[in-house]
C-alpha cells in the first residue's frame, strides 16, 4: 500500500513536472502495484471497554471517548477546543472556526450521555483551550501512548483509525 501510494504521487509530480515544462521528452510510464486489501478492523463493545480501562494518561482515555463516541478523526480531536465543545446544545463542531472545509470534512456531532460524562469531567480540570491537554498545553501526538494502550488491552493492530470504524 505504501509503495502504490509513493509511485502514484510520483507519476503525479512527473506530470505536472512535464505540463510545467520543467521537463523535456517523455514521461516515463510508471505502473502501480495492485491496492491492497482493506483492512476491516473495527473493535467489538467488550474490545472498547478493555481499551479504555488500558489507558492509563486521562488525555488518552478522552481520546479514545471521543473517537468512540463521534467516528472523528484523529488529527480533529487533537485539534478540538473547548470553543467547539457546545454543552448548552448537546453538540460538537470539528470544525474550527476560520478553518475551510475540506474532502475530508470535519462535521458537527451530539454529545452522548457518555461523552458528556467525560468532557464535563474533563473541563472541569482543564488548565488550556484544547480539550487534550497534558501537562499544562496541547497534549501531543497520542500515537506511542495509544499503542501501549492497545498493547495492555492485548488489542494487536489497532490503531487510532480503527476507532472511526467502531
């Protein structure tokens, strides 16, 4: 998957290069492996509940109540304030004020009695803006800790997109 993705922006950067005229002749054919299967990996409820008892950092565990409960995507819910977050409504909005909607839109969701349980919880500790926070600011990437989470759930493969699945 990863050799198919890299020759295709490749064949894509010879073409343009070509319609640029930056290149003379030619273009050469590239031919791309064939797509790999998909990867259809979602976690049943019992899978759910082990991995959020195996995080152990609360920024972690609210990751993983987020994507749970809104099939959002890794990189919004990193990027979420609390500016987003609509209690009054019942309701989250993904999408940052002055940021332009793109292909892969970023869209207003309800919070559930569960996800309200966590973020209330979790805005009454907040110390920033972001809704993941540690350590006093925006909470990094999650990638490593997640992992590790998934490894005391016994949880092989999953990763935080699996959650948009689930």
């Amino acid at each position: 998957g990863t050799i198919r993705l890299e020759l295709g922006a490749l064949r894509a950067a010879l073409k343009w290069a070509k319609a640029e005229r930056w290149l003379t002749g030619d273009v050469p054919a590239i031919k791309l492996p064939p797509a790999p299967p998909p990867r259809d990996r979602w976690l049943t409820r019992e899978e759910a509940d082990r991995l959020i008892d195996a995080c152990i950092a609360p920024h972690v565990r609210l990751f993983v109540v987020i994507a749970l409960h809104t099939a959002a995507r890794k990189g919004a819910i990193a990027d979420l304030t609390w500016q987003q977050v609509d209690f009054a409504q019942g309701l989250v909005n993904f999408n940052p004020p002055g940021r332009r909607q793109t292909s892969k839109r970023r869209v207003i969701v309800p919070i559930n009695a569960t996800l309200r349980l966590a973020l209330e919880g979790a805005a009454n500790l907040r110390t920033t803006d972001h809704v993941l926070e540690w350590g006093g600011r925006q909470a990094g990437n999650i990638k490593k800790a997640f992992e590790r989470a998934a490894e005391r759930a016994q949880l092989p493969g999953v990763t935080p997109h699996v959650l948009r699945h689930t």
